[in-house]
C-alpha cells in the first residue's frame, strides 16, 4: 500500500513582495496569496483527496481552507507543521540582515543548519517535528491521497530528511518551492520517492 503526500507552500504572503523573512510571525495572504489557494482549491476539489492537512499559521490556514471545503474534507490543524523559528532574522529582509547582522548572515549563508540564526529554531528540531508528523500520519492513513500545506524552508527540510540529502544543503539542492505548487511524495514500505516538484496546478486538472 502507498500513501501520496502532496507537501504544498501556501500561497503568497504579505511579506513576499519585499522577501521577508516570515518564520513564526503570523502574517495573512496577500491578494495573490488568494488567488493562488483558490487555484490550489480547483484542483484539490479533483484530486480525489481523503485527507487534508495544515499548519496552524494563518497564511497555510487561509490556503488550505478552500481546498478542504472543495474536497469535501475537514481540514486538521497540526501544530507541528509550523515554520522554523529565524530567530534575530525574523521580519527582516536581506538588504537589512547586511546591514545589522552581516556576520551571522555570511555563516547562515555558508551553513544554514550549523550556522542557523541566532535565538533561532534548530533546522534538525525542525526536520525531526516535520518526520514525527508524517510517521503519524502514515499510520492514520496506510494509503490514499493526502493535501499538506505547510511552509518553504520546513518543507526543504523535510525532503532533504526523506531523500537522504544532507540538511545544510537544502538551500543548494532545493533553491526555491513555489506557492500553492505541488510537491508530491509516495511514502510507500518506509521508502519515499519523490514523483513531482514544483508542479503548478491548474483548475481542472487532477495532476
């Protein structure tokens, strides 16, 4: 038995016009953040889902509602999908990480794992929370096909965790997750394989 994963960002934020760093700050979906979860929506409404899961932070919330709604699905919070922690980078763009934290910004850039930022979440407490989730979730759910919207750098992480891919690489490997994009998973006798990346959807279509 198989179990599809389909790990999805949330769609645009306020904040990502002027690419701030958006960790625990809980922030809402700009109008194109909208736009994007109503497309995910159409698609999530065809995708023959039988679980819709969400990170409690309003802006996976706000996706992932109308994608439940459309399946005909609840949508369950888990705590433990939420965003790491960026610590002293929080709200901050990278013009003013040069500007005030030059030193701590050049390590993250050469190790953003062993060199995470101050007063910032673990990447590996991170990636450990993400494998806990999915572990329990694979129990609930032997097979069938399973929405998960959740956040950028938590979800690098996580394929970096499932693929074998050191996690101080997950910047390099995986440079960027675009929102509401489908990034399916087949969890499949403790094996993962990962079908698609940054696959966009498009109303109608159920791949």
């Amino acid at each position: 038995m198989s179990l599809h994963v389909f790990l999805v960002r949330h769609g645009e934020s306020v904040w990502h016009e002027e690419n701030r760093y958006a960790g625990v700050t809980d922030i809402s979906l700009s109008e194109h953040g909208r736009a994007q979860a109503d497309r995910l929506a159409s698609w999530a409404g065809r995708a023959d889902l039988t679980a819709v899961w969400s990170s409690p932070m309003d802006r996976c919330r706000q996706t992932a509602q109308g994608s439940a709604v459309r399946a005909g699905l609840p949508l369950v919070l888990d705590p433990r999908l939420r965003e790491i922690d960026f610590g002293v980078a929080e709200g901050m763009t990278r013009a003013e990480m040069r500007e005030r934290l030059p030193g701590a910004l050049k390590a993250f850039e050469a190790d953003p794992v062993g060199s995470h930022f101050p007063e910032g979440e673990d990447p590996v407490a991170v990636g450990r929370r993400y494998a806990d989730f999915l572990t329990g979730l694979r129990a609930g759910h032997q097979e069938g096909r399973v929405l998960v919207v959740a956040h950028s750098t938590a979800i690098r992480l996580t394929l970096c965790r499932l693929l074998g891919v050191p996690l101080r690489d997950y910047r390099r490997v995986f440079p960027y997750l675009a929102n509401c994009a489908v990034n399916e998973l087949i969890l499949r006798d403790g094996t993962p394989s990962l079908l698609a990346l940054n696959q966009h959807v498009t109303p109608g279509a159920t791949e």
